[in-house]
C-alpha cells in the first residue's frame, strides 16, 4: 500500500486525487488539505436541490459531487483530510457497510485520543466526542475499490455552511443552532490546533499499525493524466446536475440521529409546511410554515401526534397527511 502525504492541494484535486487512485486501482492512503473552500455534495445529490447556487457563486464557493456517499459538507483550510482506497477484494476489508466503517475509522479514533480527545464510533460513519459530531465521513466503491473518506476537523465556519444550504431563513437559523449544539472541533477540545503535519504523521502511524508498512507515493504522470481526465467529466453540467435519488420532503443532516426534516404540502387553501427537529432518530419539535394553510387542523394536537415518534419520513408524511384528511383538508399533491 501507498501514503500519499500531499499538504495543501487546490480544491479540485482533493477529490480527483483518491478518484484517480481508485480508477488505477493502486491501493494507498491520501492525506491533503484543501487551499480554498467549496462545498463537497454525495453520489446520490443535486446540488440544485442541496446548495444555495447564488450564494455559493457569488461567494467564489466551489462545487463538486463525488463518486461516494454522504451527505453535503463545507470543505476548507480548517480540516485535514484522509482517503482509503483498499481494493474491495482485500482480506480486511468487511462485507457490510457498517463493519467497514467500523474497522477503518479505528486508526482515526486513535489519532484524535493520541491528540487528547476521547473520539468514538457512532453508526453508520461519524465520530463523536460527548454526543458531538467531530468527523463526518462517507465511503463508496470507485472502479474495483473501497473508497473511504473523511475528515479531522481542525475548526469549523458554522455560519458559512449555514449560509450555503439551500433553504429558507427560519431552515438556515434552525440548522445553525443544531450545528453549534451538536458538532465540535479540535480547537473547542483542545483549545488550540495541533499542526497538520504532526496530524497527519499520527494518522499515518496509526494506519499503518492496521493495515501494515506503506511505501512513500509519487503523483506520476500516469496518475495526473487519470486525474485531468476526470476533472473534464466530474466539471460538466452533465455530471454535477445529474437528479439524485427522489426523496420524500427535505433533510438536512447535522450528525447520526439529529437532522432537520421540512416537507411542503399543497392543499385547498395553498402550500404549507410542516418542520420536524429530529434528536436521537426521534421527532422532538414540530413547527409550521404558512400555518393558515394548514389552519383547517388542530396544530396542537399534530404536535402531540408527532412528538416523540420514531423518525420515519414516509411515516411522519403519512401521519401528517391523514391528519390534514381527518380535519377536512385536502391534499392536492
């Protein structure tokens, strides 16, 4: 296996460099950091209907969607990054998703004890430190590989990333209070920020004592060519506008198990919106958007209904629904 110890990259080979190694099936762990900040969207996303697009233009935020899972994160100067790519036939590497983080985010946890913060495994693929996310990652499979990828997270711009999801203010203001109560950094742990090159000569060791000794990599010219070949398909409208899969209203995820969920009815007396705060996979708050459209329901007893219950979107719509029919409304669509 190689080690690729890259410093600080442009934004767009961040991604391209573990795609590339993935396509030429050369098996290595990355270690980079990006020089400017975009903002990084899953395989199965839009960024059309993820991102406010003019913000992020006009606020030089670049885009990009990968070829792996996850949700959609603010990347930038602040995080130090690390890419598995481990070919899907190797002895370690698990059956299931959840074993497969599991096992490979081991040298990660390692690390952030090393530095002095007690990280945990949190299913299906976050760290956490006291119930607070510190290290949000996804994983796929590129070409015959495993790819996995995450981050440490050295500080955090909350208000950027708050800024840049595409919703309305009331959404914006209620995802930043989620972020602000349930994720954390090194700097909040530590109170100040450890170098990245002692970061990643921890992650490297730790790494190696799992999956044995590496030998130093070289982006060679065979790499660089896979490299620019993908960035042609990974920059066209084509790719970054392709429709993800269709999902029932609107998630916007914080950590495992806290989220927003927002949905817009349409009935007789125009759009309404019903907002669930999601805490520990359980619906802990409701709210309403154009409430007069819903007025023709007992807002109270929907509360009651929904409080409490299991997260569940296609249950928490079916539940809403039927009760908009019971008090007499009409769903249009």
């Amino acid at each position: 296996m190689k080690l690729f110890n890259l410093g600080e990259l442009n934004w767009r080979q961040t991604q391209l460099i573990y795609h590339a190694l993935a396509y030429k099936n050369i098996e290595s762990l990355v270690l980079h950091s990006s020089n400017d900040r975009y903002m990084c969207v899953g395989l199965h996303q839009d960024p059309r209907d993820e991102l406010d697009l003019k913000y992020c233009n006009k606020n030089n935020i670049g885009i990009f969607r990968r070829e792996i899972g996850g949700g959609t994160v603010l990347i930038d100067n602040d995080q130090v990054f690390y890419n598995l790519i481990i070919h899907r036939n190797h002895p370690k590497v698990p059956y299931t998703p959840e074993n497969f983080f599991r096992r490979f985010l081991q040298p990660v946890i390692q690390a952030y004890r090393e530095l002095g913060i007690s990280a945990e495994y949190r299913p299906l693929c976050d760290l956490v430190v006291r119930e607070k996310k510190i290290s949000g990652n996804g994983g796929g499979e590129i070409g015959e590989c495993k790819v996995l990828g995450g981050s440490i997270l050295l500080d955090f711009d909350y208000e950027r990333m708050a800024q840049s999801v595409l919703s309305s203010d009331d959404l914006r203001r209620r995802f930043l209070e989620l972020m602000q109560n349930n994720l954390t950094t090194v700097r909040k742990e530590l109170g100040v920020i450890p170098s990245k090159e002692e970061i990643c000569s921890i992650l490297a060791t730790k790494f190696t004592d799992l999956l044995g000794p590496m030998t130093k990599g070289r982006v060679d010219t065979e790499i660089t060519k896979k490299m620019m070949e993908l960035n042609k398909q990974y920059s066209s409208d084509t790719w970054l506008y392709q429709r993800g899969t269709k999902q029932i209203g609107r998630e916007i995820k914080v950590r495992e198990g806290v989220s927003l969920f927002h949905k817009v009815f349409n009935t007789q007396k125009g759009p309404g919106g019903v907002t669930c705060e999601i805490e520990e996979n359980r619906v802990k708050k409701v709210s309403f958007f154009n409430a007069f459209s819903l007025s023709h329901i007992d807002q109270e007893k929907l509360e009651e209904r929904l409080i409490g219950l299991e997260y569940d979107r296609n249950k928490l719509v079916n539940e809403i629904i039927e009760m908009i029919k019971t008090h007499g409304g009409l769903v249009v669509a």
